[in-house]
C-alpha cells in the first residue's frame, strides 16, 4: 500500500509541474500582448532562456508501409514557467 501511495504522489507530483509551466506559459502568451515594440516587462517575461526540441523542425518519421508517425517535442522556458513551477509546487506541498 506504501508503493502505491508514493507512486501517486511522484505522478502527482509531475502532474503538478507540467500543469505549473502551462500556467506560466500561457500567462507569457498574455504577457506577450501588451502593446509596443520595446516594453521592459514584456522583454522581461516573454524571453525564452532555455528552449528544447526534438525533431523541430524536422519531426522524427517513422513509416511501417500503411501507418505513418511522425514525432516532435518543442518547449521553450521563461521565466513565468518557473514562476508556474514554483507556485504549482508550493500549493502542491501546502494542501498535501
């Protein structure tokens, strides 16, 4: 029974996360609608440090005749996806 409630907690756990970048994701997106070329908070906010790709542009293909796939992972970290992290985490841990 311990095994199962700390592989729940571990999956809540990343659930919790990726819901976190989201959040700060598209709080970036809405960051990133402020009006003017050169905005401090803007430049600020909306500024990827860190992206990460796999198969992008190109996607991995893989072709076994009738079935095609085709894979691709894009992500781009700001600084509102940590802020995302950090919060998603705190409430994580406060309502445990």
């Amino acid at each position: 029974m311990a095994k199962r409630a700390e592989k729940l907690s571990v999956s809540m756990l990343v659930l919790v996360t990726v819901i976190g970048i989201i959040i700060g994701s598209y709080l970036s997106l809405l960051i990133g609608f402020i009006p003017g070329d050169y905005v401090v908070v803007k430049e600020i906010f909306t500024f990827s440090f860190l992206p990460i790709s796999v198969g992008y542009p190109n996607p991995i293909s893989v072709d076994i005749g009738a079935i095609k796939f085709q894979f691709g992972l894009q992500t781009q970290f700001n600084l509102l996806s940590f802020v995302g992290i950090v919060v998603a985490l705190y409430v994580y841990r406060r309502y445990r």
